[in-house]
C-alpha cells in the first residue's frame, strides 16, 4: 500500500444514551467520504441511545488501537455524554488524541467530555445551555460548527450532517467534501 491509499480512520464511541442522529450522521457521512469509522461501545457490544434506538458496535473501547486513529468524534445526547466523560478509557484515549496531536470532534453535549478530559479548544460550540457545564468564555452561540486548532465542535441533530462534511474536509481534502456535500445534497 502507498500511504495515499489508506482510508483514514475514526472512532466514534457510544454509551447508552448517545443521540442516534448525531452517532449515524458521523458514521453514513464519513464512510461515504471514504474514512474508515470504527464505532465501539462503553460497558456493551449493543448500545441503546436516547430515542431507544440500539446501535451494535464493531468492538468494545478498550479493544480500540488508538495509535492507528486519525480522529474520536463524540455524538452527544446527555446520557451518552455523562458516560463517555466518566470512562477512564474513552478519557485516556482524548488525553492521548491530543498528545499525539490528532483531530478530535464532538457534538451537541459532548463537548462537555471534551472539557473534562482538558482537551476542548479555547473557542468551541455545542447545545445551548451546554456552555454552562463547561464555560461561557470561547462559547460560539452563533456558529454551527467552530474549529479551532484540530478540535471541531458542533451544536446539535441539525447540525450533525455539516459537521460530519467538516471531519471528511478535514480528513479528505476539501475535492472529497463538495463531492460528497453534492451527493447529499447539503445545505452548509
């Protein structure tokens, strides 16, 4: 294989009440834009989300290679999100995407995972009230989705769709985003 040739790779973890829409907009969007997402449970291979949708995993968190990631995109909804910033290991593996100096992404409350593991950006965005879990100053209330160095925040279900078109940007070049955005037909 050419280094060109390998898809790059996220983590997308779940735990039980994570908001379905966000978690399978990342997943569908990113596999289209030919990124390799491996989705892993906290606690369970099956995990319920917040809309009593469940979700079966590819593996559990602490079988995931962290080394071999590109990106952790967290979906929110405030079950799944208490969870994943309580876990020791889903906490370890954002302390060590941001070591390694690797994209990490979150949606809706995730974002407040992020804060607890010292990991959010200075400038962020996330569902409105979130901010006041985590902090008002560097809060964008106006923008759907913030980057700031290599952390992506983004507001919520309405906004799942343009944030995951952000990670594949970010991952694929901007050719691979209007592709898929066209596929899609997205509006942002």
């Amino acid at each position: 294989f050419r280094s060109d040739e390998i898809m790059p790779q996220i983590l997308v973890p779940l735990a039980n009440g994570f908001e379905e829409t966000e978690a399978i907009a990342i997943i569908d969007i990113c596999r289209r834009g030919d990124i390799e997402v491996i989705v892993a449970g906290v606690d369970s291979s099956t995990i319920m989300g917040a809309h009593d949708i469940s979700i079966n995993t590819d593996c559990l968190i602490e079988e995931v290679n962290v080394n071999a990631l590109d990106m952790i995109a967290l979906p929110g909804g405030w079950g799944g999100t208490e969870s994943l910033a309580s876990n020791k290991t889903v906490q370890s593996i954002l302390k060590q995407m941001k070591q390694d100096d690797k994209y990490i992404g979150a949606i809706c409350a995730a974002p407040y995972a992020l804060d607890v593991a010292g990991v959010l950006s200075d400038n962020f965005t996330c569902y409105p009230s979130i901010e006041n879990k985590i902090r008002t100053q560097g809060y964008d209330k106006n923008t759907d989705t913030v980057i700031d160095g290599k952390v992506i925040t983004s507001q919520g279900v309405g906004t799942a769709i343009c944030f995951a078109l952000e990670i594949i940007k970010t991952l694929q070049g901007n050719d691979k985003y209007l592709k898929i955005k066209k596929e899609i037909i997205a509006k942002c």
